[in-house]
C-alpha cells in the first residue's frame, strides 16, 4: 500500500516542480536585481554585471533615497511622500471598506424597491476607467474645498473603492443564511444590532479581502496622485517618479531602486500579514451557521 | 399561554403573479399543539413567517390574545421561531446565543444568567454552552436552536421543520422530546413538518394545506379516519389510502358495489344505506390499507364486511405488517397483511374488506360524502 501512495519519482511531479520554480524565478529575477542594485556603489554598478552580488554592501542608497535625493525642486528623499500614502491610504481604506460593509448588508438583507437596480448602478463604477471621471471629480473637489488636500485624495478614493467593496460585501453576505437575520429580528434586535452583533463579526475573512484589495489600489494609484495632489500632500507614488525625474548628470540607480522598493513595501507586508485571509475569503463564500 | 387566531390571511409576495396565502382562517387555543401540513410550496413557512411578523401579510388580521398585532415588528409580538436550519449566530458560543434575546431586551445579567441555566439543564447542554455552534453535532444545534427559543418564555412557539435535518434515531428522540417540554409548559406552538408520524403524534389538531388554501383543520384522528377531500385522504397516511372508483347499486341485501379482481371474479362489496342518493352514480371509495387484511374470524358475518380472491403481485414486509400490493379494477391497491399469515408474490390469497372505515368521496367536487 504504501509504495503505491508514495511515489518518490515521477516524470510529472519533476514537470510540474521544475515550470513553477521557473515561473517563480522569472517573477523574483526584478526584484533580486532591485534588491542587489539598491545596496550597491554607483561605481560597483557601473562596472559590474546585474545579477552580481556588491563588491561592497551599503545601505547609502537606501539612506539617501528616504532623506537626500531630489525630487523636483527640494532634496528630502521620499519620506515626505510615504507618510503622506499612509495618510491618504489608511482613512480611505477604512470608510470606504465599512461603507461597503454597510451598503452589501442592505443590499443581500434588507432588500427594498429598487435596490437591485441600485446595486446594478453601483457595480458600473467598478467599470468607469480612472480617466473619465479626472475632470469632473476636479471640479467637485475645488467646490468642497478639498483641492489638493489629503482629503481630498481620500474621498476621491472612497468614492471610486465603494463599487468595489459594495460588491465584495453583498455577494458574501448573500451567502449568509437569510434565518439569521429572521431568527435575530425575533430576538429584538434591530437594524443596526444585527449589523454590528450578528454580521459584523462573521465578517473577518471579506474585510481582509477588502482590505487587502483597497489599499493595494489605493497606494499603488498614481493617476490620481498626480492629478488631484500637489506639493506636501502627494503619495509616494509620485514621489518616486519625481525622484527618479530628476537629477541631472549620471542616473543612480540604487537610488532609485531603494526608492521603488520604499514604495513597494507596504503592500508587500500587508499581502504577507494577511495574504492567507485574501484565498480565503475568496474561496469561501458562506459561513457554515 | 396565548390564544392566535388567524383571520382570512392573505399574501401575495412582490414580484409573484399568484397569490400564496389565499385566505387562511385558523383559531389556535391557548396551548394548543397546531400541525401544519401540506406539500412543498403550499406556503406553510410563509404562514409562519406572516405569523412571527417576518412577512407582512396582504390582507386579513393576525390577533394574538385578542390584541391585533399585524402590524407590530417581530419583536413586539413575544414570539420564537426554530428554524429548520437553526440559524445559530455562528460567531457567539451556546451561552450567548441563548442570552442573545434577553440582553437585546435589557434584563439584568443574573436573571439571564438563571435563564441560561435553566434552559440549558432543560435541554441538557449543560456541558455544551462555551462552544460554538461549529463544534456541535447536528442534534446538539438543534437543541440550542430549540434553547434560543425557550429561553424569553414568549407567547407562541413556531417550529418551522426543526426536526428535518437530524437522522431518523435523533428524529424519534427529539420528537418525544418536544412532546414532553409541551406537556410541561403548555405553550402555544404552531409546527410544520414533512413527516406523518410527527404530525399524527404530536399534534392536538392538524391543519392541512395545499396551494395556500385550507384543506382540513381537525384533530390526528379526524383527518386520518374522515379526511375532508381527496387530497387530504391521499396526504395522510402512508402508504396512502386505496382510491376505487365504482358504481352504487341497489341489490336485495342493501347497497353494494361491484369490482374485479385481476382474474375477473367479481367482488361484491356492500356499500352504507346512506349513500341510497348516489344509487347508479359513481363515487370514489377511499380504503386504508388496514382495512383490506388476512380473513380475521372475529369481523367474520359483520355488516359492512367483504371477501375476495386477490393475486398478490409484491410484497413490502415493513416489521409489524407486509404490504401487499394486489389489482381490483385495473388500480393498485395496498393491504396490510398481518405476517402470521404469510403471502407471497404470485399468490392467490383470500382478503377481508372491513368497508364500515371507508371514506366516500364525489368524483366531480372530489369532497367528502358526509353520511
Ligand atoms: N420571498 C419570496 N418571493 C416570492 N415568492 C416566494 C417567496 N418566498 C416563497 N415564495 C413562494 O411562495 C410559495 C410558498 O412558499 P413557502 O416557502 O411558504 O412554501 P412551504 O410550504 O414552506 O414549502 P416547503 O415545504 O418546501 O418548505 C412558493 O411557491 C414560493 O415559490
Ligand atoms: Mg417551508
């Protein structure tokens, strides 16, 4: 029995193994070559070939990508710009995933006249390109005020996550048993108990999903970045173009690679933090009640 | 203790072009065991959900101890529900789904927490009430859905088939189970089910439904032994009642009727005085299979009682009887054979007709003849 349930060799195992390690290596060549670059010399890099370790490890590159380098006319490194993300991504995230929350309850429990039709209407914002709606969400930006602010960026992103999260949260709580909310309603809670005490808490593996989708978007955005902020409240997104942009003379390239992965990093710690909650959620669909 | 009635309710849901509820007029005493019956989609769980204040209704009044309540929410009317897939709130343990109810109603935490023991010693889950519903077994939910519900002491108890998820065994049990916990507290319940035993056995009376509308409304035994209408008299009763067209005839000895077995002798079965106003018309008698047996000495010369040859084509030993299956006029007819007296297929067997429980019914109206 045994031999036939192990089979230490076989030609499809081999296959299979060998065109996923090369996938993966294909994938993590870029960022082995941004890691290496970033922690060498201009000098180092200059001479030597891509894929080759520093002849001298530093981290000067890094230091002078998040507090020296020009971007544009001041020379503070991009950290300006990565607080500001942060500012602008975690607000955003949070309302517009809990305003979806709210809306995909309503939209699966508390069906009204119309609602689908509603609903409908809010899933073609998942389609409206980033572009389309530049000019007309500038001129309703410079009404309220918010223009070239933080906030400004955030309802800008909340308004266009919103879609997304609505659809996200409704097609998960369809999948939640409609007795719940009939057995809560005999148990006298009301609209909002059995948001907060029944739905909410079965909740964990969406707003991941959620989270994970929306501040993927929301940080690696640059259109809007770019469009709807200015100066002390542009993300880092715009702060690395502007980086690598300027300078004059000879490219550094550790620089700007210390800077790319600057930017990328958070994304990448929230996919590891939560990665596992993102195909779960996914996958599982209903809750087992 | 709460008297419900039911009067003239109506319902037609938003979108549907045909009416589900179609006027159900139902007075249910207080503490009264109600059975609702009927088939898939005759709108049995919308009668309940209109009742529980789920739904709202088109038309008609739900009065709960004479007050009207069809316009209150859900939770102004005191009433618990069981779902037939229990709907336990998956991320609360036993405990706080029990208590969930009384916390939203604000009553002091030590009286809950009597409320929780109480219920729970009831039920015996005791040992159950820091998990979570996904650590139980299927009967033990149901025993927590069955805890949420007892746990406020509401007005009325609705069961929407709680007991159809569990496995035959747990089925029996928790049916006696609820049968006791009425016996003791004597509430109000109104209870659908799928299962003939659980209706005959639990219920003070039964009301059966068929496409949103009342068939009958009477105790086990009137709807079993005098079924209103052809659809109640095939509902109840597995297997169901023998249906035989046939012709009244006046002989010299009374009324009678005459069949044919499968190799043409012809049975004469004797037929009450009292359906001297369908003589030359034809009327649908309704046999149980009990009725059509073994010769037994006993019944032997009575009235209403009849004898014939039959060839027996299948048999059904079920424990207790075989169930035969034999031919009179060209239909299948079941009897029920006591299985000291052993038939077998291919047998020719002489069988006793006790026609005095016989139900008759018109043919055109498909109602019962009341004799
Ligand atoms: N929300 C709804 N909207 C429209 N029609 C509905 C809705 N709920 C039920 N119906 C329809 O009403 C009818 C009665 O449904 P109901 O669920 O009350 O049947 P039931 O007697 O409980 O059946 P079952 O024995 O299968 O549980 C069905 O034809 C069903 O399709
Ligand atoms: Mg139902």
């Amino acid at each position: 029995m045994t031999e036939m349930v192990r089979k230490p060799f076989s030609f499809n195992r081999v296959l299979i193994y060998t065109v996923l390690l090369t996938a993966a290596a294909v994938y993590l060549v870029p960022l082995v070559v941004m890691l290496l670059t970033s922690f060498k010399t201009l000098g180092d890099i200059s001479s030597g070939n891509l894929m080759a370790l520093p002849t001298h490890w530093t981290m000067h590159a890094w230091h002078k990508a998040w507090s020296t380098a020009c971007t544009g006319v001041s020379c503070e490194g991009v950290h300006h710009f990565f607080w500001n993300s942060f500012k602008m991504a975690i607000p955003a995230v949070l309302i517009s995933t809990g305003i979806g929350a709210f809306n995909g309850y309503v939209f699966s429990k508390w069906r009204f006249r119309g609602s689908d039709l509603i609903f409908s209407m809010m899933l073609f914002g998942c389609f409206i390109p980033f572009q389309v709606i530049l000019l007309p969400m500038a001129a309703t930006l410079g009404k309220m005020g918010l223009a070239n602010t933080t906030a400004g960026l955030v309802v800008v992103h909340v308004t266009y996550g919103v879609a997304f999260t609505t659809l996200f949260f409704r097609n998960y709580y369809v999948g939640v048993p409609d007795a719940l909310v009939k057995a809560a309603r005999l148990d006298g809670a009301g609209f909002f108990t059995i948001f907060f005490r029944i739905m909410l808490p079965m909740s964990v593996p969406i707003f991941m999903v959620c989270i994970i989708w929306q501040f993927t978007q929301i940080w690696n955005d640059f259109l809007f970045g770019v469009v709807f902020a200015s100066g002390d409240s542009q993300p880092i997104t715009v702060g690395l173009n502007n980086l690598v942009n300027t300078g004059t003379g000879v490219k550094e390239y550790n620089v700007n690679m210390a800077a790319a992965l600057i930017a990328a990093l958070p994304t990448l710690v929230v996919y590891v933090l939560a990665g596992k909650y993102f195909i779960r959620g996914l996958t599982a669909g209903s809750v087992k009640g | 203790m709460s008297r419900l009635e039911l009067r003239a309710i109506r319902k037609t849901y938003g979108k549907a072009e045909r009416e589900t509820l179609k006027g159900i007029d139902i007075d249910i005493n207080s503490g009264e065991f109600l059975i609702l019956v009927g088939p898939s989609g005759c709108g049995k769980s919308t009668l309940m959900n209109a009742i529980a204040g789920l739904e709202d209704i088109s038309q008609g009044a739900i009065v709960i101890d004479g007050t009207d309540v069809t316009t209150l929410e859900p939770r102004d009317r005191d009433i618990a529900m069981v779902f037939q897939s229990y709907a336990l709130y998956p991320t609360m343990t036993v405990r706080e789904n029990i208590a969930f109810g009384l916390r939203i109603r604000r009553q002091p935490k030590e009286e809950i927490d009597q409320e929780v023991q109480r219920v729970a010693k009831l039920l015996q889950i005791e040992p159950l009430l820091d998990r979570k519903p996904s650590q139980l077994s299927g009967g033990q939910q149901q025993r927590v859905a069955m805890g949420r519900a007892l746990a406020r002491r509401p007005k009325i108890y609705l069961f929407d088939e709680p007991l159809s998820n569990l496995d035959a065994k747990l089925r029996v049990e928790m049916r006696t189970e609820i049968k006791r916990l009425h016996r003791r507290l004597r509430t109000t319940i109104v209870y659908v089910t799928h299962d003939q035993i659980e209706a005959m056995t639990l219920a003070d009376r039964i009301a059966v439904m068929k496409d949103g509308e009342l068939q009958q409304l009477g105790t086990p035994k009137e709807v079993y032994e005098t079924p209103a209408n052809l659809f109640v008299a095939s509902f109840i009763g597995s297997p169901a009642m023998n249906f035989i067209p046939v012709t009244v005839q006046k002989g010299d000895r009374g009324l009678h009727a005459m069949v044919k077995s499968d190799s043409g002798e012809t049975i004469d079965l004797p037929l009450p005085l009292a359906l001297s106003a369908y003589e030359n018309k034809e009327i649908i008698l309704g046999v149980r299979p009990e009725h059509i047996t073994q010769i037994q000495a006993h019944k032997e010369g009575q009235p209403l009682v009849a004898r014939g040859r039959l060839t027996i084509e299948v048999t059904e030993p079920t424990g207790p009887d075989v169930i035969a299956l034999v031919n009179i006029n060209g239909i299948p007819v079941h009897c029920r054979i006591d299985p000291d007296h052993p038939v077998d297929p291919g047998d020719v067997a002489e069988l006793m007709f006790d026609m005095s429980k016989t139900s008759y019914f018109d043919p055109a109206t498909e109602q019962r003849i009341t004799l």
